[in-house]
C-alpha cells in the first residue's frame, strides 16, 4: 500500500465544534497554517436545515441524524457505586454530535455562565462554613482557574456567538432586571434579552410577590439580527421551537455553521477534512 506523505501544518485540531472552530480561526487569523480533522459529516445549513427539512422530526428527532451513533461508539453510565456500569444506548438529555458543527448545530442554545463558587467550590466552602461541613471521603476540588481568569473568554464568547440576556452584575454593580448572584460582568449582553410571554410574565410577577428575583435566561436564538466580530450576520429569531435536536431554519440559532465557519472556510490557512 502507497504511503501519502502529507504538506506539514503548524496546528491540527481535532474536533469542528464549537470550540474546535473558534480555536481554528484564532490560530490562522495569527499566521498558523491549521487543518480541522471532523470524524462527523459535512452540514449544508443552506440545504440541510432549510424548510422543509429542518423540522423533520422523524429524522432529527427520532432517528437523531445529528447525534452520535450509539452503536458504533458511546459511553459506559452507572447511577450508584454498586452497580455496574453499561453502555448508554438510547440518547437521553446528552446529545453528542457527529457532524461538522457537533453538539453545537443541535444545542438549545442556552449560555449561562457558572458562578464564582462553582470554580471553587472547596475552597469557599471551607471558608464559609469551616472544615467540618466537609467529609473527609468528599472528592470535591477547586477547578484551579477562577471565575474572574475566565470572565474575558466568557465576555468574547457571548459576543462572538450573540447571546441575548440582561446583566446582573455590571463590574461589581448590581443591575435591576437581570441575576443579581451571578459574576461580575465587563460589560452588558451583545443582545437584548427574548420578551416574555404571557405565561413568563405570570410566573415573574408570581415569584416576585414571594421576593424572588427572577431574570431571563442568557440565549444564543438572535433577539434582533446580529452581526458578529468575524462580520457574519444571524437572523432574528421567531421563536418556532423546533431549537434541540434540529439545526435553525431560520439561521437565527448561534452555531459554529452560523457564527465561525463561513468565514474560517474561506481563510487561506484552513483546510477542513471531514469524513
């Protein structure tokens, strides 16, 4: 069998999703000459998700055409230390991708970030509540990066990707409308948060009365049209449901497909190399 002897590359990165495109583009916007290696199939969001494919329920929904064959390769799952682990074979609430754009051409698009405490859980406990809150067999560990090392990298994802939302905490400030025990932010969503609808505005005004303080959830579906910092424009919204597991016919959904590889494609840099 002929050996192919292939031109060397500076990067290979393994992995079109979400981050392995955002790293791509990064890398050869620096000068990096860089090939995707996808082990999924190339997606056509033109074609593929235009109607009216896109709401193929048959398709995406009960066949799982984006997600990853579970026959072919999948994860072990116990629920208990005394039970055996066994192959997950029906997808459930975890939905890997396997397609170019992965899990992220079938998200729900919902962005939250993780608090502050969620990066160090070990320590700030031990620092509230002292060591006997902790048993000595618990595992819990810090992350070893904080919430504030994280926060730019949040700040440019929510930008690159549109996410529409209201701050809470602007800089240390907290702001009305918005979470107020969340991180601080550097600056306010790149979009306004979804309106809400007549059943959302019954549960808010019901929480508040009980002194809760309820705020719109961060969400990667356009609430206006959007252009990004890599000059691709995304839809508006409206808000036909069919988010997970379905890409967007409407473009309006965030997804590596919408928001990075249009313009990494076209890069003289980038070679992507899918099955």
């Amino acid at each position: 069998m002929a050996i192919t002897k292939l031109k060397p590359v500076d990067a290979v990165v393994v992995g079109a999703g979400i981050a392995g495109t955002i790293v791509c583009k990064e890398l050869a916007d620096a000068g990096l000459r860089v090939v995707a290696l996808e082990r999924g199939r190339m997606v056509d969001a033109n074609h593929d998700f235009a109607m009216p494919y896109a709401h193929d329920e048959l398709k995406y929904d009960r066949h799982s055409d984006l997600l990853q064959n579970l026959s072919r390769e999948t994860i072990t799952f116990r629920n208990a230390m005394n039970e055996t682990a066994l192959p997950m074979r029906e997808i459930g609430s975890f939905k890997p991708g396997q397609c170019v754009g992965g899990a992220g051409v079938h998200w729900g698009g919902q962005t939250t970030r993780f608090l502050p405490w969620d990066f160090e859980p070990r320590s700030r406990t031990l620092a509230r509540y002292g060591k006997g809150q902790i048993r000595q067999d618990c595992t819990s560990q810090d992350w070893g990066i904080t919430y504030d090392e994280l926060e730019p990298y949040y700040d440019q994802f929510e930008h690159l990707y549109g996410v529409g939302g209201k701050a809470g905490n602007l800089n240390g400030e907290i702001q009305p409308g918005g979470n107020p025990f969340e991180g601080p932010r550097s600056r306010e969503f790149p979009n306004p948060p979804t309106t809400l609808t007549f059943a959302e505005s019954l549960f808010a005004k019901a929480a508040e009365s009980f002194g809760y303080k309820p705020f719109p959830s961060a969400t990667a579906a356009m609430t206006r049209p959007y252009t990004n910092p890599y000059r691709l424009t995304l839809a508006q919204c409206v808000r036909g449901g069919f988010c997970s597991p379905f890409g967007c016919a409407m473009g309006a959904k965030a997804s590596p497909l919408t928001t990075v590889l249009p313009a990494l494609l076209k890069h003289k840099n980038f070679e992507l190399r899918p099955l």
